[in-house]
C-alpha cells in the first residue's frame, strides 16, 4: 500500500475537470488538518483548563471541540466527492498543520483563552482566504462550504474572545 495520496483524483461524474478537483482536494486536506488540530487544541484545553471561570469555559472549549469535527467531516466529505482521498490521520495532520504548536506548560485560564483563540483564529483566517482560491478555481460548492465554516468559525471565536478583558 501506498503512503501518499493519489496525484490524480478518482473519476466521477461531478463535471469539474480532475485538475480543478485535484486542486480542491488539496485545498480541503490543508484545511482539515488545521481544523484536526483545533479538535485536538480545544480538547486538551477543556480537560486541562482550572480557575474560576471553570465550568464556563469548560464548556465553551468543548463547543468548539465539538464544531471542529462537524467543519472537519465536511471538509473531509467534500474532498472525496471530488474523488479525492480524505487525508485524516493524526500522523498526516500532524505534519500538515499550520496551528501554533498546543502548549503544555498553560498557567492561567486566560492563557487557555488565547491558545483557543489563536487555534480557532487561524483556523477561520486561512478558510476565509481559501474562498476566493475555491471560487476563482470554479468550485461553487467548496467556495460555499468554506464561507459557512468561516462564519461559523468566526462566531465560536467572538464567544471565545469575549474572555478577554483586552483583545490580544
Ligand atoms: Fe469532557
């Protein structure tokens, strides 16, 4: 068996050229791994976040947690009805991600804050940027699903920096 991808996608009957779905494909796993990595991000700061304001962003981590593999499934879904192979493994996604690397040593709950906020900002920023690429390309469909990630994404980040007293 192969380690890497196929360099040609699957045939279909979606009638975009393999070139355009092949360019998707890529496009989509980029995201995906980013938004794999928010899982992971969100989670260990939900197990690991302490203070006061526990149970709040207890829950709010686990939200997001939650949304990034609904945003991932559909990235994933999408790039496979292009006929291109989902790349989802932790060991792909771990060296394709474009997150700041999770710390380990977080202190306060406001440090949790931020590394969601940053996880889930970098997430949202690069989609965002992906939606022309996905429309220009000729891919309404992709252009679409990442315009509702992003909004949906933006909408978790607002909530997650209203923690902060100050923007940063
Ligand atoms: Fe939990």
């Amino acid at each position: 068996m192969a380690k890497t991808a196929p360099k040609t996608p699957f045939p279909t009957r979606v009638d975009l050229s393999a070139d355009i779905r092949m360019a998707m494909g890529v496009l989509l796993n980029q995201r995906l791994a980013d938004f794999l990595d928010l899982e992971r991000q969100a989670k260990h700061a939900h197990w690991n976040v302490k203070g006061i304001h526990f149970e709040q962003l207890h829950e709010l981590f686990d939200d997001v947690a939650a949304l990034a593999v609904k945003w991932s499934d559909d990235l994933a879904e999408r790039a496979v009805q292009l006929g291109c192979v989902a790349e989802g493994s932790v060991q792909t996604v771990a060296e394709r991600s474009k997150l700041p690397a999770c710390p380990m040593n977080v202190e306060t709950p406001t440090q949790w804050v931020i590394v969601v906020a940053d996880a889930l900002a970098a997430c949202a920023n690069a989609a965002r940027e992906d939606i022309d690429t996905a429309d220009d390309a000729g891919d309404a469909i992709t252009a679409d699903l990442l315009t509702r990630i992003t909004g949906e994404a933006d909408k978790q980040l607002w909530f997650v920096e209203a923690h902060l007293e100050k923007q940063s």
